[in-house]
C-alpha cells in the first residue's frame, strides 16, 4: 500500500512529510482503511501547538485521503502515523 502522510503544527510549526509504500497484513490494512473512512468530528480551530495530518493512501484500487488534527485522529491512524514517523527516523 502506497502512503502519503504531512504532519503539520506543533510549536515549531515545520510541516513533515513521508512518502513510501508499507506491507501490511489483510486484518491490519482493512482497520485503517475503515478507519481512514470514518466520519469524524470536525477539526478543532482553536487548538493550539497541536498537529494537523493530513494521510493519503492507496492500494487495492482505492484512494483515500483524509485530514485529522489532534482532536479527531481515531487511534488507528494515528498508530500508523507514528509507525511511519519512527521508520523515518
């Protein structure tokens, strides 16, 4: 699965972006894209010093971005994009 995820905010404010493609297994990979299509709260325009993510993915036929900030991120994706971030490093 091809993945495309910007975090963006904090208190230095630098956008961080990180591209790649990752292999899951078939259980993990349908909870995050279930994940990535649920309907969430709206993002929270008065948070301060927090991040905004912005995850795009795509395999299997299927493009889906979404956008989070700390307020609506489900817990899935935010797993991922912590796993992603600490590949990176």
């Amino acid at each position: 699965m091809k993945y495309k995820v910007v975090v963006e905010g904090g208190i230095i404010g630098a956008p961080r972006s990180y591209e790649g493609e990752i292999n899951m297994g078939p259980m993990e990979e349908n909870t995050l894209l279930a994940a990535l299509k649920e309907v969430v709260k709206p993002n929270n325009d008065r948070l301060r010093d927090g991040f905004s993510y912005k995850v795009t993915v795509e395999g299997d036929g299927e493009y889906i971005r979404s956008d989070y900030d700390d307020s609506n991120i489900p817990n899935t994706v935010l797993e991922f994009v912590q796993k992603i971030r600490n590949h990176s490093q």
